[in-house]
C-alpha cells in the first residue's frame, strides 16, 4: 500500500509543514502531545520518536523508503506509538532527545529516531536508518523487531536504561559552575585555538562537510578589533571570499546553502535556511564595514534581494527554508548539465559560462548517495575575469559584462523550472534575526528599503506572535494560527533585531518592545540559581528535562544572545539590573571557554563586550538634515561593536529617551550645526560638530579594562 492510497492520519490537522509532509504515510502518527502518551501509558506500549524538518533531505529519504512502507508502518502501528515531531517548532523536544542520542551514540543529526518508554523516557535511538541493513547501519525493519523483543522480554532492563539516561541528562543541566572572573586571556586562548583550526587554502575551521558558523566572524572581528591582530581579520575575510564564490553560494539567485559537502565550498547541501542567510548577510556587512571592499557588499545585497524575493510573506515577514530537493531529486533546480547551459545560451556564451563556472560535458558533480541529477554541474566560480579576458580576449570588465548577462538568462531559464518546496511557516527567533540584519545593513549600506523592510517585518511579527497583554510570545505562525509558547531563543532573538531596528531608525516604540520581551525573557526563563537562561518556561508538563543551552552551533546559543541584549539594553536604558544579571550569568560559564571556547564564541564576543568600556555616540540635529545624516553616515559605515548609536533630534523621541538616559536632555546642536557627542559610561568628550574630526575620534582606539 502506498502512502497515496491510505486514509490521512492525525497529521493532516497540523499546520506545520513538516507533520504534513507525513499525513498520508500509512504510519498511524501522532503529534506530539497527550493523545499519544496517554495511548503509551494505557497500552504499555514503547513510543518510537521521529524528529526532523520539512527542507531536510534524509528525512525525506527515511519517509520514502521506511514511513511509506506497508509492511514497516505496520510494525510500527502494531509495537509502538509513533510520534512525529517539527524540531523547528519544537526545538525544546528535540533537543532533550537530541542530548540522548549522542550520549548513546557519539553522533546526532536529523532525521532523529528515538525510542521512549511510555513516560517519555528515551532508552534507544540513533538518526537514519536505512530499510534493511546497509551503510554500516542497521536495517529499520530489523530494528523494530528488536527493540519491540527487548520491550516484551526485558521489560524493566530497557526501563531502567531509560531512566538513568534520564537521570544523566537532568544532572547535566543542573550542575553549577563556580563562577570566574574575565580576563582577556580568555580570548587570546581561544583565537589560538580557532587559528589552529583554519584552513589556510580553502577558508574555514576543519575539514569536510564544513558549515558556515558565522558565530566563529563575530568573535574573530571583535577580536581584530580588540588586537588589531590582522590574521583574525584575515581568517574571516578569506573564508567570506571562498564561501561566496563556492557552489555553497546560490550564484545565479543569492542565499547560501546550508553547508559543503567538501572542504572547498564547491557542493553544497543545497537548502537553504533563514537564520543562516540573516547571520551571514550580518558578516558581509561587517566585512565590509572593515575593508572597504565592494565584494562584500554585493553578497549582503545579493543574500538581502534572495530573502526579499523568495522568502517573504505578502505581510512582510520571513518564511523558514527552501528544500535541496525538487522533482525527487537534491539539487536539481540548482544544477545544469552541459546540454542545458547549449539549450539556455547558445555554444559560444555556454562554453564561456561553463568556463568561469567550473563546468564539465560530463558533470562536475557526483552524488555518492545517488540522490542527483545525472552529468550535473554545480556552479562555482572557477577564474576571475582577469583570467578570462586572457582565455577568451577582452578586458575583465567585459568578461565581467558578459558573465553578468549570462547570469540573467540562465536565471530566468531557473525560474521556470519547479522550485523546491518552501517551509513558508513564521518562527519569531528566525524572525528576529533576519529583522536585524536587514536593519544593520540599512545603516552599513546606507539603504532605506532595508529599513522598510525590517519594520514591515517586525509589524507582522508582533501583530501575529506578540501578546501586547501578557508580553508574552508564540513561536510559530502559519495559515492563521499561532502556536507554541515561546523559547528563549524566540525572547533572546526578536528581541535583538528590534534594538537593531531602533537603533537604524530611533523610533522608540522597537526599544520599548525589546525591553518588555527582555523583562519577560528574564521572569520566565533566568535560572537565578546557576546563572544563565533556561530554554524553556517554567511548567512545561510534556518535557521530562528543562534544558540549558550554551553551544553556538549554526546559529548562537540564545544564552549568549540574551546576555547579549542585557549588555546593550543596560546602555541604552542605564538600568543596572540589566548589567548584573549579564555580568553574573557570564561568571558562571567562564570556566567552561578555558575546556572548550571554540564551542562558544558568541559567549566570547559578550565577554569582550565585557571587558570593553561602553561607548555611547550621540548626533545631535534634525534628522533629515544633510549635516546630521553625513554624521551618522559616518559613524554606520564604521565597524564600532562596543557602541550604541543616539539621535538628539529636539523633538518627542528626544525627550522619550532621556527619560532612560537622563544625559541626552541638554543635548543640542552647536552654532546650528548637527553636533556629536562621543561618551564613556555617559562621561562624554568635548563635542564637535566637524564631520573630519568625528572620523578621527571614530578611529581612535576604544579604552579597554582587564
């Protein structure tokens, strides 16, 4: 029986697109919630677990291959309560069984398929399974008949595993550190480290797959900034460079892939994530901030006209991911054979492109798993123009022109193929952070559509997912609905894009909604005990562990982001309270970046930040005047990590803020000119109002302490 000819399960009343993706499987899944527990507890029977999400290609492997057969889903519907989980909606589920199964196994990874006793207790799991034994796995059919043997006949040997693997992963989360104290030590061991990773050739820290980690760029520019140490800046712009002109690099249509399958960036795994075009459109800008180099700047409006192109609601906010695969295939709306390069430009312009573009008649792109397009090409830059013009004749601008309008066509010859399935759900972290970047690149770019389409994008978010009320948040938007009560991460991350938002246009109302988000953050999820941030609010029944999450993977530990904003919003606010709990939670994880701070380098830019004297920079004048804005234009081009930005406009938003900042009231324009002032813990210089004095004052080094 196909997955076509059976009844929906409960699935198909889900919104997510991931549980739907599921509904017609003839595996009688549950969501997760206490329709299924219940059956578990009544029945006695284990629960099989199976996390992942819509865009991830394994997991539609898995389905195909295992969820979508008979005999399989039988087995699972006869010895188990299947569960299917969204681990974008529930990251808090996910992550508890993610921590299980890499104590089990040594290794993690989606799709996850963990096995639970009736009280949510995991006791087996591991990730894919082939249908019969294969790669070195054990075959899923004969996985089930085990464990369901096991079950039966060493009831309370598996319940008892279950519990002392529950009992391992509570005391993880509930050890205290001692608390340290901050030295810029700290830093300079872990850039010691980070560079003993680095690749010099090809860009990035280790070998194959490599993933972009833009947490790794925040530190190491900070730490530029802090040293002046010219290989930190170095590392980060090579691996910039060598990421975009990769096939991890989307070059037709702008966005990254999620990550390499090679140590080059050549072949990427081709969908495409939210949070990782908002952190990396954030690190072009600040490269380009840095070195002045065009280059960067391009890929931050390319990544920017992607997302405002492919992946934006009508309403103005921000769907999740793209799919690697189409037509059943990974890759293939991305790919192009020889013969279609002919078909879409002509020999003479194909051969030219197929050049640049690192192509080859029989492909140059090989899927070991068998999941591509056959004698299919990805498309990485090979040569630079100049290398061009040298092969073909001309000059490298023409090479350049030509590649340019090569590119327009073959684009447009994309666009008419099936595009990968969208995951077009609204998640307020993954929000927050694409709301930020759109807001720093207005200010780096000095683009005004960026601005518009933060705020577009922030409206939505709030009006969908922000109870103004409780101000409290939901997670997840889609079709009408809004559900799951929100994370940490979801608090910790809009909360950072609004004070991005506020700063890029002074409107007080974004600071005013970060500082409610923050205060809630702070009721719900401060762990006042061991310092740091909870993941989850207090009470949640469906949980057996109340996780506390301080990695910075792919994306930053919302730990660190929310220490993060306490730092910022202590400046922006003088609010002392907001100082301690930042000061206190960074002491309670010092000991753990001298074990392993290449696992935290977002926790490593709050520690400079910490070591590092505030700076507040004030314009004061008419905000559409030509003098005010050449002065915050001087300041937004300029990479100032330890500063936050201030107008004095004269008018309401003036008097808003200083009844935060009691400094700002007597701050005016001098002689009728816009004027700045330049501050260290509210304690400011003399004021000028000549723009080339400011950009001196700008470059002068920042004072440090420790």
């Amino acid at each position: 029986m196909t997955s076509e000819q059976h009844k929906p399960n409960r699935l198909a009343r889900e919104k997510s697109p991931y549980l739907l993706q599921h509904a017609n499987n003839p595996v009688d899944w549950f969501p997760w919630g206490p329709e299924a527990f219940e059956k578990a507890r009544r029945e006695n029977k284990p629960i099989f677990l199976s996390i992942g999400y819509s865009t991830c290609h394994w997991c539609h492997v898995m389905e195909h291959e295992s969820f979508e057969n008979a005999e399989i889903a039988d087995a699972l519907n006869r010895w188990f309560v299947p569960i299917k989980v969204d681990r974008e909606e529930r990251p808090d589920v996910d992550q508890i069984y993610m921590t299980a199964v890499q104590a089990m196994t040594g290794q993690g990874g989606w799709p996850l398929s963990a096995w639970l006793t009736p009280d949510l207790k995991p006791f087996y799991g591991g990730t894919y399974f082939p249908p019969g034994s294969a790669h070195g796995r054990p075959g899923f059919k004969d996985l089930l008949t085990r464990i369901h043997e096991l079950w039966e006949q060493q009831h309370e040997r598996v319940l008892q595993q279950g519990r002392q693997l529950h009992d391992a992963i509570a005391a993880m989360q509930t050890a205290a550190g001692a608390a340290g104290e901050a030295r810029d030590g700290m830093l300079r061991a872990a850039y010691e480290q980070f560079r003993g990773q680095y690749d010099e050739e090809h860009g990035g820290f280790g070998g194959a797959p490599k993933f972009p980690r833009p947490a790794q760029f925040n530190f190491l520019l900070r730490y530029w900034k802090r040293t002046g140490d010219a290989h930190a800046l170095e590392m980060t712009a090579h691996t910039l460079r060598q990421m975009a002109l990769g096939g991890m690099y989307d070059q037709l249509g702008g966005g990254f892939a999620r990550y390499s399958v090679d140590e080059r960036w050549h072949v990427p795994h081709f969908e495409k994530m939210l949070y990782d075009n908002a952190q990396l459109a954030v690190s072009y800008c600040e490269a380009w901030q840095i070195t002045r180099e065009p280059f960067f700047a391009d890929v931050a409006r390319d990544v920017l006209r992607y997302v405002g192109r492919d992946m934006t609601h009508p309403g103005g906010a921000f769907y999740s991911a793209e799919d690697a695969d189409s037509e059943g295939l990974e890759g293939k709306f991305y790919a192009w054979t020889a013969q279609e390069l002919r078909d879409a430009l002509g020999a003479e312009e194909a051969k030219f492109v197929g050049e640049y573009y690192g192509c080859e008649e029989a492909g140059n792109w090989d899927d070991p798993a068998g999941h591509g397009p056959k004698n299919a090409n990805v498309l990485f830059v090979a040569r630079t123009f100049e290398q061009m013009a040298k092969l073909f004749g001309g000059t490298p601008p023409q090479a350049r022109e030509r590649i340019e309008a090569a590119k327009r066509k073959l684009f447009e010859v994309r666009s008419r193929r099936v595009r990968p399935h969208l995951d077009d759900k609204i998640l307020a972290a993954w929000n927050g952070q694409m709301i930020g970047a759109f807001a720093r690149a207005s200010q780096a770019l000095d683009d005004p559509r960026y601005l518009a389409s933060a705020g577009r994008a922030a409206e939505f978010v709030l009006a969908k997912l922000y109870a103004p009320q409780t101000k409290t948040l939901r997670r997840r938007w889609r079709d009408g609905e809004a559900k799951v009560e929100g994370f940490l991460d979801d608090y910790a991350f809009l909360a950072a894009g609004l004070l991005e938002l506020y700063e890029a246009s002074f409107d007080p109302r974004w600071l005013d909604r970060a500082t409610e988000l923050t205060d809630t953050m702070i009721a719900q999820f401060h762990d006042e005990a061991g310092g740091g941030f909870w993941f989850t609010p207090p009470g949640q029944s469906d949980i057996i562990a109340r996780m506390k999450d301080d990695y910075d993977s792919a994306q930053p530990s919302g730990n660190a982001i929310a220490i993060a904003n306490l730092q910022r919003l202590a400046q922006l606010t003088d609010n002392p309270r907001y100082a301690a709990i930042a000061g206190e939670s960074l002491r309670r994880l010092l000991p753990r970046f001298s074990q392993s701070p290449t696992a935290v380098p977002q926790w490593l830019c709050a520690l400079d930040a910490a070591l590092a004297k505030p700076r507040q920079i004030v314009i004061a004048g008419g905000p559409d005047a030509p003098d005010t804005k050449a002065m915050l234009r001087a300041v937004r081009e300029r990479y100032l990590p330890d500063a936050i930005l201030l107008l004095a406009d004269g008018g309401p938003r003036q008097a808003a803020m200083a009844k935060r900042l009691k400094f700002l009231a007597g701050m005016k324009p001098l002689d009728g000119k816009a004027t700045v002032y330049i501050c260290e813990n509210y304690a400011c210089r003399a004021p000028t109002n000549d723009l080339e004095k400011l950009k001196e004052m700008l470059e002068a080094k920042p004072t440090k302490t420790n």
